[in-house]
C-alpha cells in the first residue's frame, strides 16, 4: 500500500502526467481577478457578438503544474492565448492550447511549470481574446428583442446561475473560487445598422466614463467588484431608461424601454416598502447593499432572479410590471414574493456589504428568506395602512406549510442536513420547495411555540451581531436557545428550541400524529403516538420528531392547559388527562406544527358535527388544517371516505379564503401518485366537491369587489370549480372566452389562465396563440402544465369498482329507495349519465325486493 501511495505521488509531480494534473487543477489554481475589457455589437437585424479582451491573474497552489486548464464554452478564440510571469510568456510555443467546445475546456500547455505561490509569491496573467456570437436562444448571455414605440430593439442580458458562466467568458468555474471582477465596456457611437445602447450595468459601480469623440468609441470604466464566484457575476446592455427611488441608505433602480417605465411605478414602490420593513425589523440604518440594486425587466419569460444576485436583478419582465387589462391577480402575488424574497436574501448577506456576512449552510439561509419574505408580504398586507403591532403569519404560513408538506412525504426525499454547506445553486430545482418552504414552517412552528414576540427578538439579535462574520445552523440554535431561555434553559417538558430545530433538520419527512382519547375516564385520557406520514403504506414507519404540541378542546371551562399548551412529544407513545367533558379536542393550535393529525372515529364525528351546526365556534386556521389533514389522510389510506366526506360536509357554508384555499391544496393530494385513489373514487370526489363549492361560486363569480384577497380568492375558486368539472363555471368561461374572440368585451386577466385551461381541456377547443403578449404566454404555459399533471394522474390511476348499491330488506310491497347522496350528482353538476344510474338503482332495488319476496 505504501509503494502504490508512492507511486501515485510520482505520478502527480511528475511534468508529463498531464491527465493526473488535469484532473487537479481546480485544486491548484486559483483566480485572483479577472479583467474583462468588451466591445459588444448589436445590428438593426437582431445580428449581435461582442470581442473580450480577457486577463485572469492566477496563483498556483501546488508545485509542477504543466497544465493550466480552464471552463469555456461556444466561443472563438481569436489570438495565441499568452500565460505571462511579468512580461515573459511562459505558454509551450509547439503546443500552445486546444480547446474542446464539446466537453468545454480550453488546456494551456506550458514551457515551464508554474510557481507554488507560497513559496514565490509568483503571479500569472492569461490573457485571451475572443469572440463570442449570441442569439435569443443562447445559454449564460443572450440578446432578447421588444417593442419600444413600435420599433424593434435588442439588449445583451446574462444568466449565469448554476454553471453558465463558462458561456460568457473563459474562466476557472469551480463555485468555490471567488475573485474580484474589473469591467470596461466600449460602447459603439451611432451608425448605420448598427443599434446605439446607452445602457451598460455589471457587478459594480461606474468609476469614469469617456463620452465619444468624433467617430471613437465611449468608454465606461466600472470600480473593481467586491470577491464574488463567477456564478455572481452579472452583464446587462441595452437602450433602456431608469426610474429610481430612495429608501433611507438603499437605493432601488429599475430598468426597462422608456415607453413602459410607468408599468413599472407598482413594483419599485413595493421594493420602498419592504426595504422600509427590513429596516424597520433590523432597528438600525444600515444600507442593505453597498451601492444601488439594479432591477432589469428582461422581455422574455424567465424562472424567477438569480439566487446569489445581490445589486444586478434580472427578472422576466410579467414578473415587474404591472398592466391593469394584463397583469392577474396571481400574477401579482409572483411579483411580490420573488421580489420579497430576493431582498431578504440580499439582507441576511451579499458580497456588497460593507461588512459581509456569509452563510455556512446555504439552504439554511434560503429557508430564512422565504420566512422573512412571507413575514414581510404580511406586514405589507397589500399596501393597506397598518398598526404598529406585528401581524401574525398565518395565511402565508399556512400556504408555505401545505407546498412543503406536498413534496416532503416520499421516502427518497432527503433531510435538510443532507444538504449541508451545497451552494443553493446547486441544489436541484425538484428540491427547491423541501428547503425553502419547510425550513421556513418549521421556523413558524418554533415561532408559535415559544411565542412570537421572544422569537424575533431573539431573530433580530442574532442577524445584527453577526453582521461581517459567519453563521451557522449550530450557531444560530445556541444563539436562539440562549435569548429564548426559560425555566432555567428548558421548556415545559426538558425541551429547547434548538433539540427540536435538530430533530426537524436532520430528518427527513413529517409524522402524523394518531390521537385516541379514552372517554370511560375521568379526566380523559388522550395518547398520542406519532409515526412517520406517506401515501405508501410501506414506509409508515415510527419516527422520532420532537413536536411541539398544542391543542384546543370544545369545552374548556375546566381545561388544564388550554390558554398556552407548551410541551413536546418524541417517539414513545405519550398520554396526559384532559376534562373533555363530551367534547372533542383539536391538535395543532393555529395549525403552525409541521404535522399532521388523524382522530379517533368519536373524535371525528365530534367535529364533523360542530362543523356542520356551528363551524365559526373554530378557528379558520385550524378549520383549514382540518379540512387540508382530512383529505391528505384519506389519500394517504388512513381516514375512510364516508368519514372524510363528513367532515367535509360543512363546506358548502364555509366563507374562508384560508379554508378554501387548504382545500383546494388537500384535493390536489388526491392524485399524488401512490395514493389510495381509482378513476372512479376520483370522480365520486368531483362530485361531492361540485355541490360544496356551488355557493361560494355563486357569491363570488357575481361580487365586483376589486381588493386583491378577494379578487386572489375569488380566481383560486373559480380554477378550482372548473378543475372538478363544475358546469356553471365551465359555461361561464366559455362565454368570456367567446366574447374575448368576438371582441364583445376584454377578458379578466384573474380568469385568464381558467379560460384557457377550460378550452384547451376541451376536445373541441382550440386556443389561438398568435398573438399572445408575454402575461398571456404565461397563463397558457401554466394551464398547459396543470392539463398534462391531470392526464397523467388519470393514464396511471386504476379505474377501480364504484361502491356496492344498498340492500333494502323489507316484506311489504316493492317500493324504490333514494341512493345515498354520495353516489348521486345534483342536477347542476351532471349530465344525462346520473338519471341513468338513478334509474339502475331503482332498478336494481326493485328486483332484489322481488327476489325476497
């Protein structure tokens, strides 16, 4: 083993093994600064390239490196490529580079090996010069053309994020370097055929400009960008005009065609208002960033901003502006969260800060942002004026438990831990809602645990001290578990914060807990067990959650622990007594615990029945959980469906936009694949759920109300009615289509995307798309994507066997019984094909009672 160990060492240091070195190159050469001088060109036909001159200054890490490999993609090199040690070139002159476009590796070979920087201090420039060509349809920089005043213009733009930088410029793309980055950009004077820009924003800030003289180029010179990886680097040319607006030490721009800055006043003044709350929260005047952020409205469809971006924002344009005949309600709610979103992740830390703050874990971080996006959408409440006490997060939270909880149950799906100190970056974007969405409810878990006011007191100290330094998830927990003290550094039962953030984090899944309460004794018995939630019945296996618990009870003149429920439950069946006094009891108070909750049968038809006589006397938030649980479990096999069904049967009285919306999440659970779901359950399902959706459909479609829950609520319903089939809606929409297409009346933007999933849907239908704006474009992708979901959901269910009819006993005369309501379809929502099995049914009965007879 020692001699193949020495053999290898050999073979490392020795200047001929160009694979073995090749292979460690990332690891011995490090970028220092790369200084990238362009000359873009754009051509009235929508022909664009521009010329690099290219200098990485490099060190090298290890001894004999021969080889100095770099990451370039779909470019053309133009001269020698130059490795100069001062002024002397050190690149092999019979062999100086290849370059492989295919695998995208340019190889420099060189004449005499490298210096080990921390022996020589030795510094390297290479130097390249290169064209690079691009189109619409380019990977990391592209041109897009749009309409500015009917004339057709083209901008250069960049995308970079995850590994696209390679496409841009040739660089070392290992996401681990970092370097600073120096622009200057030649900007071409006004010629024939040639498009004029006066628009160039990168990485930093401006440091000198020279405006044209004569026929010469302008030339832009940028101050050096802080140490950033390559993925952070951002390019954006174009003729495009600014609005800008100030917001203490911050200062927001937003770029786009001069003709359409005003679509642009809503987002910058929603910008002002979240940079106003960061700063609000954080109770100090520190600048977000060092420098402007740069907001860019790209006109084409793009997926959201760049992660890691922090001062040059790149988003589809229907994703800023704001045109009333054009942008739909969800529309908005997108616009808002990503730009929400993106500002908190650039305050908890970008490498623009004075001091920068850097994240050890950084899905850790992207959880943190998108609890303080949806903390801050609540505090914003739509513009509305405000008191100054906190609002507490509960439709938002619910929303991001329920997206969570969609993802989080399969048995592949891995623990937040497993992600460790990945980059976000590369954390594949089937994961982006597990360590997004459920870091954050499980931080509004905590939240509601240990009480809100501690909590973002304990928040707001920990950001603000570690600004310049590191953060860590262990870190941060003794951190929380230190300002949330209680009961000399425990809670009710022994647990803290950080115990139950650990057990969370480094599991994967959620449990569902199983109450059973013993009503032959007095007090109550209630036990409770916990297990781990699936569709698929062979991983329902015990887990080992620590979970908060806390709990209402319907009669609570006597309850012991009502008021503030605060203890923890682990993997041991756990049992506590309880004066119920007949009543039932509800887990999960405010529906904040990242879990769900099955009852036993009595419990079940205790509050199906308080539903159904007074289903006010629970709170909305649990009355979601309930209805969002009960439908999950019967997917998932664990409730039946006459019991689901009836606690379901309240619906058609329920007013909330936060019931109606877990609802409408709980019955998309019914075509998660693995689920306890056959064609025809499915549509027994639809049915039931086109009579409890026909009210609140009714007092909708008619209301005129414009304030944006409402009219969020109102689109959510009316999808939701045409999804199940329900026919006044499927009606309704065609009659808007149709008007739309006979030019009789514009159509709603808020039921755009229905429309077009009701006639794309249709057998018959036929949706034009020839002039379809971009907000347009976007809504037809949407309903195209829900319409192949179904298809495929419906291709791979089995059809399964329609419940068996009743058995009527009797030895009077024949006489016809009423199916039970669950088998029939009112009027409103069928078709000739319910009076037929109404009069199968008959039928049926009636022999049967002649055969008795």
């Amino acid at each position: 083993m020692l001699l193949f160990f020495v053999a290898m060492l050999f073979l490392c240091s020795s200047s001929n093994a160009y694979l073995i070195e090749e292979e460690c190159l990332n690891y011995t050469i490090y970028p220092v600064q790369y200084d990238l001088t362009i000359i873009p060109h754009i051509f009235k036909d929508g022909t664009a390239y521009f010329d690099c001159d290219l200098i990485i200054t490099v060190i090298s890490n290890a001894p004999n490196v021969n080889v100095i490999e770099l990451d370039a993609k779909e470019i053309k090199i133009k001269e020698t490529v130059k490795v100069l040690n001062g002024a002397y070139d050190i690149v092999n002159q019979y062999r100086p580079y290849e370059f492989d476009n295919k695998r995208g590796k340019i190889y420099i070979y060189l004449k005499e090996p490298l210096r080990q920087y921390s022996m020589s201090k030795t510094q390297y420039l290479i130097r390249i010069s290169y064209v690079k060509y691009l189109n619409s349809e380019s990977d990391g920089i592209f041109i897009v053309p749009f309409e500015d005043n009917g004339k057709t213009e083209y901008l250069y733009t960049t995308r970079l994020s995850p590994n696209k930088a390679k496409y841009f410029f040739p660089c070392l793309d290992n996401p681990q370097f970092e370097a600073i980055f120096k622009f200057r950009v030649y900007i071409l004077p006004s010629r024939p055929g040639i498009q004029f820009c006066n628009t160039t924003v990168v990485v930093a800030n401006e440091l000198k400009r020279e405006d044209f003289k004569g026929d010469s180029y302008g030339i832009i010179e940028f101050i050096p960008s802080p140490q950033i990886g390559v993925y952070q680097v951002g390019f954006h040319h174009s003729n495009f005009a600014s609005r800008q607006i100030k917001v203490l030490n911050d200062t927001i721009i937003i770029w786009a065609p001069l003709s359409n800055l005003p679509q642009y006043t809503y987002i910058l003044q929603f910008g002002q208002s979240i940079i106003t709350l960061i700063h609000q929260y954080s109770r100090t005047n520190r600048p977000v960033v060092n420098g402007p952020i740069n907001i860019v409205a790209v006109p084409k469809i793009l997926n959201g901003y760049e992660i890691e971006s922090w001062n040059l924002l790149t988003n589809s344009d229907t994703r800023l502006a704001y045109i009333n005949e054009y942008t739909s309600i969800k529309q908005m709610e997108v616009m808002m969260f990503e730009l929400a979103q993106q500002l908190s992740r650039i305050w908890l830390g970008n490498p623009g800060e004075v001091e920068r703050t850097r994240w050890k874990e950084e899905w850790f971080k992207e959880g943190v942002a998108t609890y303080f996006a949806y903390y801050y959408l609540t505090q914003h409440n739509h513009g509305k004026p405000r008191s100054n006490y906190r609002l507490p997060l509960t439709t938002y939270g619910l929303k991001m438990k329920h997206r969570a909880m969609s993802v989080d149950w399969h048995h592949s799906t891995p623990a937040l831990i497993s992600f460790n100190r990945t980059l976000a970056i590369e954390i594949p974007v089937r994961y982006k809602d597990l360590f997004t969405m459920k870091t954050a409810s499980i931080l509004w878990m905590v939240e509601n645990w240990i009480g809100s006011q501690k909590f973002h007191q304990a928040m707001i100290n920990y950001i603000n001290s570690r600004r310049g330094r590191y953060i860590s998830l262990d870190d941060f927990m003794a951190s929380l578990d230190h300002d949330t003290v209680e009961c000399f550094n425990q809670f009710f039962n022994g647990s803290t914060a950080s115990r139950v953030l650990n057990s969370w984090f480094y599991q994967s899944g959620y449990p569902v807990v199983e109450v059973k309460v013993f009503r032959d004794r007095t007090p109550n018995a209630i036990q409770l067990k916990q297990r781990k939630f699936s569709f698929d019945v062979q991983n329902r296996v015990d887990s080992n959650y620590l979970i908060p618990i806390s709990y209402i009870v319907q009669n609570n003149e006597n309850c012991y622990n009502c008021h503030m429920p605060r203890f923890t439950i682990g993997s041991q069946t756990y049992t506590f007594g309880e004066n119920l006094n007949g009543g039932w009891i509800i887990l999960n108070r405010n529906a904040s615990g990242y879990y769900r909750v099955n009852y036993d049968n009595d419990t079940w038809k205790l509050i199906a029945k308080t539903l159904r006589e007074h289903h006010l006397s629970i709170d909305e938030l649990n009355r979601a959980q309930i209805v969002n649980d009960v439908l999950a479990l019967y997917a998932a096999g664990d409730v039946r469906d006459d019991a689901a069904m009836e606690v379901l049967d309240y619906l058609n009285l329920e007013l909330s936009p936060v019931v109606w919306d877990a609802a409408v999440s709980g019955f998309d659970l019914l075509k998660t694949e693995g689920g306890h779901m056959t064609k025809i359950s499915y549509e027994e399902w639809q049915n039931f759920m086109r009579k409890k959706v026909s009210t609140i459909y009714r007092r909708l479609k008619d209301d005129i109300e414009q304030r944006p829950e409402i009219r969020l609520f109102r689109s959510d319903i009316i999808e939701f009615a045409c999804s199940i089939k329900y026919r006044p809606c499927l009606d309704d929409m065609w009659r808007i289509y149709g008007d739309q297409e006979k030019g009789l009346q514009r159509m709603n933007p808020d039921y755009r995307q229905c429309c077009y999933y009701v006639v794309m849907n249709d057998a018959n239908g036929n949706l034009a798309s020839d002039n379809f704006n971009r907000f347009e474009l976007d809504d037809k992708s949407h309903a195209e994507h829900k319409i192949r979901e179904e298809n495929r959901f419906l291709y791979r269910v089995p059809i399964g066997h329609p419940r068996p009819l009743p058995i009527i006993m009797s030895t009077s005369a024949p006489t016809t019984e009423i199916i039970p309501s669950s088998t029939l379809i009112p009027a409103e929502c069928g078709g000739a094909e319910n009076s037929l099995v109404s009069v199968y049914s008959v039928v049926i009965v009636f022999i049967i009672n002649i055969i008795i007879m």
